[in-house]
C-alpha cells in the first residue's frame, strides 16, 4: 500500500467528522421529509457545511410533485369492529373505501392471478418474498389498482408492532382514490385469520393530495489535475420519510459522503474531478436525481461514475455495491475490494429505487452501496432507524473503503469500464427481470 493511501486510510478511521454530520442530521434536526421546514434546515446545513470545508456549493434548484397527506386510518367493520393501527403510505390514493378483503400474499403476478381483488381491498404482505428478486411496494400497489382493486392495505412481514411506510408511486402524476396504508404485522394476521373463516370487511382513508413544490440538490465539486472535466460523482439524499430520523435510510450516506468531501480536501488533486451531491427529494420518487440527470443530460457523458451512498451501512448488517448489471465496472470494483474488504461484495444487482438509478438509465455506470439485511428490513422507513444503529466506527469503517473506491476511480489513467448504449441499458433491464417493472411504473425508455 502507498504511502498516501495509508495516510489517506489513517485520517478515515480516526476522523470524528462524519460521525458528527450523522448525528446532528438524526438528532439534531430529525425527520426530513420534502416540503418540510426540516428539509430547508438539512440544506441549510449541509451548504454551510461544504462551505466550511473551503467549498463553493452550487444550489440547484428544481420543481416536483409533492405528495402529502394529513392523515388516514383503517377499521375492521364486520364480522366485529376494531380499529387497526395504520400509516398512509407514500403516494396513497385520496380517498375511502369500504370493502371485503382478499389476501394476496407478496403480490406477484402470480399471486394477483389466483385471487380477484376488483372491487376489494387488497391485503398484502410487505418485503420481497425469500430467495426472490426484489418486490417493491410501487409494484404491489400498481397491481392492485390495475386489477381494480379499491383499496390497499399492506401489512408488515416482521412482528411487534412496526409501521413502516414508503413511496407506492415513483413518478408521481395524478393521485388516484385507492387509498394505501402500512398495517401492523399483527393486525394483518388477524385479518387473515378471520379471512379463513369467512369474509372480512373492513374502512380505509386517506387524506392526501399533491402540489408543486421546489427543492434543491446541493453540489460541490473538487477540481481534477489533468481530467477535470471528466467526474466522479459521489451522492446521497438527505431528504428522508416524515416519521424517521432516518439513520441508515440516508443520513448515514450524507455524513459519509461529507466525510469523503473533507478527506478528499487534504489530499494532492486525483486526475479527474469528484463532484459530491446531496440530492433532495429521494424517498418520494428520485425527483432530485431525475432532475439533475435532465438539468446535466447534455454533460452526463462525462460522468466516470456515480456512486450512490444510500443507507451505506447501520452496525449488523453486510455491505454491497450494486453494479447495476454492469459487468465490467463490477469486476473493477471487486478488484479493488478484494484485498482490505473481501467481505463487501460487489454484485450486478439492479436497484430501480434510488438516485443513482435516473443517471444508469441514460448509460452512466452506476453504483449503489448499500446495507442491508432482515433487521435493517424491520427498521427501514420507520420511527426505529435512529443514531443508536449507526455507530461511529460503522461510519468510519465506509469512509475508509469508500475513499479507495473513489479514489481509484478518480486516479486511474485509463477506466476500465464505460458508459452503456440503450441497446445495453434494455438487454440489462430484460436479464435482470426489471423491463417488466419499468413498463408497470411508466419509467421504460429503451425503445
Ligand atoms: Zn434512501
């Protein structure tokens, strides 16, 4: 290992920096949600922040839909009457509705053939089934609402009382009036107990609309010695859900990627630039990313790489990098792994459900670290990712391999690996099963 390296390694074990980002984004300021007076104190902060590291950010500012709700509920009508515990979820319809209920378990396709949800409430269970490819609850809710289904209720997978919630709507548009709530794991149990015996009714509402709003995706750019027009990016979204702290889900990215941003400060300029970019508006649809994939089209080209720190690491749990089906880039960054971290794995999984996703369609090699595992599962989008499940050394520890994986990218002479044509964009999208899911959610532009 070179000297700088080591130097650069030392500095990210020991550096309270980033640690310090994490706890005053969780404790400090709290849930972030868009449209929130917290998520122009979180931008606030975090311009003054890369102001402090001798920065001049660039505030870009862009227009979304959002999606708010005052509130909803839901209530067992007959064959008894309870009051369930319920959260809206993200895009949930406007509206009530007062159905039977059917049981349609993860909500596959194939799940939704063996039932007929038109005019019922659909229940269904959250997570991807075991063993399978990801199942997010976009898909699950779209399904519903294709088959007719007037209401959606889906219940958690894992006991004791969580609420979780998320977005079911990635681009936004209309609402509908199906309205969408997040259950209990026991509550659910209960229905499909009673759903055993015989029918089961049951009330759900939801307050919720939209309007445009503005946000901001905050940059910062470190200038490259002899490629400083070419760039590596380096983001993560620092708004989070309305009842998180968020932790994990992304504060833990944020405070990493501030962490790279002051170490990469000390050091001797890398070959090309690195651009660091807190996003905003993550949770409810990628509208930050998708606004600067726009706002940049014309100069994507000459971004190397986009590393996308989304819920980077929470104590526990392993890490990854997604590679996004691309090959070459994976095995770059296997190498690089392979001696000091063998444990993280580089994958070729394709993650449609974050930042650096709005960049990989339009063909820049894109990358998303991420940990994850069943308690980051339970934990994930609700009051429970707090700082406690993010420990500094957890913190110091992607700092260090991160600082390589950037580094490297930054420093190296000639990459390995390129962008990707649409024509290779829509083979990736057919072998990893996600062309289908991309058609459901009107996001497919391979053809
Ligand atoms: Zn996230």
């Amino acid at each position: 290992m070179n000297q700088e390296r080591e130097q650069m390694l030392g500095r990210a074990l020991t550096d309270r920096y980033a640690y310090e980002i994490l706890t005053h984004l969780c404790d400090g300021i709290g849930p972030r949600m868009a449209g929130t007076p917290q998520e122009k104190e979180a931008r606030d902060y975090l311009i003054s922040q890369f102001e402090a590291l001798g920065y001049e950010p660039i505030v870009e500012e862009f227009t979304y839909p959002l999606w708010e709700s005052s509130g909803g509920g839901a209530a067992v009508t007959a064959p008894f009457q309870r009051e369930l515990a319920a959260a809206v979820l993200g895009w949930s319809g406007n509206g009530l509705a007062e159905a039977e209920v059917v049981y349609v378990g993860y909500g596959r396709e194939s799940d939704f053939d063996q039932v007929d949800v038109a005019g019922k409430v659909a229940l269904l269970l959250n997570g991807d089934p075991p063993g399978e490819p990801e199942l997010h609850r976009t898909e699950k809710y779209l399904r519903a609402m294709q088959r007719g289904a007037v209401g959606f209720l889906l219940m958690r997978e894992v006991p004791c009382g969580i609420l979780g919630i998320g977005s079911c709507g990635m681009k936004g548009g209309e609402i509908s009036q199906v309205p969408a709530l997040a259950i209990t794991y026991e509550d659910g149990m209960l229905l499909r107990r009673f759903l055993e015996k015989g029918p089961v009714t049951v009330k759900l509402w939801a307050d919720s609309r939209t309007r445009q709003e503005i946000s901001w995706n905050i940059r910062a750019i470190l200038p490259g010695r002899e490629k400083p027009e070419e760039r590596v990016l380096i983001g993560a979204h620092y708004d989070c859900w309305y009842n998180s702290p968020c932790a994990h889900d992304d504060a833990s990215g944020v405070a990493v990627m501030m962490g790279l941003a002051k170490l990469f400060k000390e050091l001797d300029p890398f070959r090309r630039s690195v651009e660091f970019v807190a996003f905003g508006v993550e949770e409810i649809g990628l509208f930050g990313a998708y606004a600067y994939a726009q706002q940049h089209a014309e100069d994507l080209r000459k971004v190397a790489a986009i590393f996308n720190l989304d819920g980077i690491t929470v104590d526990g749990a392993s890490q990854q990098v997604f590679c996004t089906g691309h090959r070459e880039l994976r095995e770059y960054i296997a190498g690089l792994l392979k001696e000091n971290w063998p444990e993280i794995k580089a994958t070729l999984e394709v993650n449609l459900y974050s930042d650096h996703w709005p960049l990989a369609e339009r063909g820049v090699p894109g990358m998303h670290t991420i940990a994850w595992n069943s308690f980051v599962q339970t934990i994930n989008h609700t009051p429970y990712d707090t700082l406690d499940k993010v420990s500094q050394v957890s913190i110091q520890r992607s700092l260090a391999w991160m600082s390589v994986l950037a580094s490297e990218v930054a420093s190296e002479p000639v990459l390995p690996f390129g962008h990707k044509s649409p024509e290779e964009l829509k083979q990736i999208a057919a072998e990893h099963g996600v062309d289908r899911v991309l058609k459901l959610e009107n996001r497919y532009h391979f053809e």
